[in-house]
C-alpha cells in the first residue's frame, strides 16, 4: 500500500472470509485507491479466488476520475452500464482514501455528471446481497481521522486482528439476552437516567459482514427517547472532546448539554440531525481506549454508544444528512424497565 502501509494477507483472507464469501458468487472489489495503493485491491482479489468467488475490480482514482469527467459526455454512462454493477452477490467497498471526493474542482456541469455517476452506481451496488465497507491502515486514512499516522495504523490492524468465530459468538449471545425485552434504561453518572423504547425495532450484529472494523451490536430505538446521559469523556465531531458531560434528551431528540461548547453545537442542528437514532455496543476487545475516532471507538468492548441523526437504513424512522456517535465508557448499568435502578 501507499507509504509503506501494509495489511498482512492473512489479515486479509480472514476479514474476506468472514463477509460470509463463499464459492461460485461475483464479488465486486469497489476500490477507492491510486495505482500506488492496487496492492491491497490485489490481496482482496486473491483472498475471494481463494474462497472458490469470482472477483471483480472497479478502481474510483481521484486523478482518473477527474480526467474521465473532464472529457465524459452526458451520454458516457447509460442505464446498461449501471445494470451490469447490479448482478452482483457481494460488494466489498475499500477505501485507502476517503472516497468520492476528486483531488480537482471539475467544471460545475462535468462535476454535476459526475455526482450522477457516483449515485447511480451505489444505486445498483446496494442491490448485492452483502455490501461490505472497509477502511485501509493508511496514511491517508489516518490525515482523516485526526490520529496521528502510526497510532491509526497500529489502532486499526489491531482492531482487525481479532478472533472472529469469538466476536461473533458475543455478538449473537448479546442480541439473544438483549432481545428478551422491549424497554430499557440506561443508568450513567449521578441520577443519570435514559429510557428508550425498543419496540418492533430489530438488533443488528456487526461481526464482519458490514462495516469494517467490526465489532458492535447497534438498533434503531423507537423515535422517543427521553432522559440523561454523563460522559467522563465526550467526542463530538469536528468540534472537540470535552469532560464531565450530561446530555438531556426529550420526545426522542438531543434537547441540551451543561458544557456551553456542546450546547452551540447542539443548537446549530436541525429538528431531524437531533433525533436519537441508535443504540449500540462495543464488542471488539482489540479496540483498546477512546481516541476520538468513532469507526474505532464504538467497536470497543465495555462501552455502549448513542448516536443523532439517520436511521432508515437499519430499522428507524428518521432521515437525516448526518449520523453521528457519542461513545459511553466508564460506569454504566443497562437494565429492562421493570428492573429498573431510577
């Protein structure tokens, strides 16, 4: 990979392994990358011939996309070109850099054809039976995530490194005693105190055929949470991490906070971005402490996680531009309403 990076192979056919890959299906390798990063695209292609699958590259360059669509007609890609990216069974989506993005400004109508392309593929894409994402040990995964280089790079082929038959086996016990009820509270803190309604909404488990790392349980709750939630420690993206935090919750969104920073943060949000519109567990015992990184933090063990904003895409009822996490570690007890510790 670029700069030295590196993912072990054996790392590699692990992770392919456990999407649940098996003999005879068409995988397609999306790959987010320069020809300086196809090494990984590379292992991954080997790792599904291993496992008896087909695979197939499509390779999305910052530089050759920009170069495609400075010259792309409004014709260049028509409806049989998206159909052919429709027939697959699996798609494993790679990022060595964040994706979509261009390392160029193109012309406001090549860029507007361009945003049409990138919409129209992961239309077709999301119609294979697994869609896989995973992010690369990468340098410019790490500029990304604010971490420096070589604590990302260590943090993720950690995370990554884990035994997966056990991870799934928590995964599956947990959603198995958490499912036994529909309501629970959430104790934190001093007379912290958060009910939500789990109601008709499904668990999901992500143990290696969703989002890479892996390592959580998560749900939608019922649209109405209400209550308290004290951080020792709160992330909040792309505004800081702060200390001895209580967020208050009422008729399902994010009312206010005790810290003046969070609130000025809460109060540019939109009704829709303040809903509470996930619960989860970390379940990933290689994921060792809070970096500010939620990909990493809402994978570790012994720590639970609420996030604001989107949900229909695993069970909810609000649409939202944003989803983002606040990762709970420290003390706290869970427990169903009728058992309650108000």
């Amino acid at each position: 990979m670029q700069g030295g990076d590196s993912m072990d192979r054996n790392t590699v056919f692990n992770i392919t392994k456990a999407t649940g890959i098996g003999p005879g299906e068409h995988v397609l390798i999306h790959f987010w990358g320069e020809d300086s990063d196809r090494d990984a695209a590379n292992a991954f292609s080997a790792a599904v011939a291993a496992l008896g699958a087909t695979p197939f590259v499509l390779q999305q360059s910052r530089s050759a996309n920009f170069d495609l669509f400075s010259t792309a007609a409004e014709g260049s890609f028509d409806d049989a070109y998206f159909e052919a990216f429709a027939r697959f069974d699996t798609v494993l989506d790679i990022f060595a850099y964040r994706p979509i993005i261009l390392d160029r400004e193109l012309p406001p109508e090549k860029m507007s054809l361009y945003r049409r392309y990138i919409k129209n593929l992961f239309y077709a894409l999301m119609k294979a039976r697994r869609f896989v994402q995973l992010r690369l040990p990468t340098a410019a995964n790490a500029e990304e995530s604010g971490l420096d280089r070589e604590d990302y790079i260590r943090r993720m082929n950690a995370a990554y490194s884990i035994d997966l038959d056990a991870l799934k086996k928590r995964c599956t016990q947990a959603v198995r005693d958490l499912s036994a009820n529909d309501r629970y509270v959430i104790a934190t803190g001093e007379n912290c105190v958060l009910h939500l309604d789990l109601t008709g909404r499904p668990w999901h488990i992500d143990a290696g055929d969703g989002d890479w790392p892996c390592g959580e349980v998560y749900i939608a709750p019922v649209e109405n949470a209400h209550g308290r939630v004290f951080f020792e420690k709160l992330f909040v993206e792309d505004t800081g991490c702060f200390e001895n935090v209580t967020l208050e919750f009422a008729d399902g969104r994010l009312a206010s906070a005790d810290h003046s920073a969070v609130s000025k943060f809460i109060d540019a949000l939109s009704p829709a971005d303040r809903v509470l519109c996930e619960l989860g567990f970390g379940m990933n015992p290689n994921v060792g402490d809070l970096c500010g990184y939620a990909v990493l933090d809402e994978k570790m063990c012994d720590t639970f996680h609420i996030a604001i904003g989107a949900n229909t895409m695993f069970g909810g009822k609000n649409n939202s531009k944003v989803h983002m996490d606040f990762v709970h570690t420290g003390g706290f007890h869970v427990s169903p309403v009728q058992q309650a510790r108000e």
